[in-house]
C-alpha cells in the first residue's frame, strides 16, 4: 500500500495519537522554517525497489541519448534523421 505520508498509521488514531500528530504538524509548522528541520523535512524517503528502478531507467535514457549524440556526430551530415522522444515511443498508429 503507498500512503503520502509514509510515517502515519494505517486505521483508526487513539485520541493520543491524534493529539501528537497534531502537536508535531504545528510544530513544523513554527519552527519550519529553520534550516535544520527544513533539511529534515524535505527528504522524501522512496521504498528502495521504486528508487532502484527509477536509477535504472535513467541510466538507461542516459545511455540512448548518448548513444545516438554519438551516431549523429559520427555519421555524415543530413543521413541520420532526429526523432523527438515523443514521437520514438509510438509504434503503430490506429486510425
């Protein structure tokens, strides 16, 4: 289950419970803007499979561009047509 606030349990709150919530929004609320809880609060903990998968795909974007950067500079001018990304993901048109 992906929940936006990762930290907050899943169900019914005690009152008790509620009531730390609440003190710990308002306190980041108040002292927010301080660089120290800022920094704290900024991090955006991502499970390690969706982090991992993310880096591999970048890696591999970064790769294809590359790659044909490196087509393009080694080819004559003119013979390798550009793509735009868009436009390279499209397989077939249905009309």
């Amino acid at each position: 289950i992906w929940k936006a606030k990762a930290s907050q349990k899943m169900g019914t709150l005690l009152p008790k419970e509620k009531n730390k919530q609440a003190y710990n929004a308002a306190l980041l609320k108040r002292y927010g803007h301080m660089p120290d809880i800022k920094r704290i609060n900024r991090h955006r903990h991502l499970p390690k499979s969706i982090y991992k998968t993310g880096k591999l795909r970048r890696e591999v974007m970064d790769a294809e561009r590359r790659k044909e950067e490196n087509r393009i500079k080694h080819s004559a001018p003119g013979s390798i047509k550009i793509k735009p990304a868009r436009k390279k993901k499209i397989v077939a048109r249905i009309e």
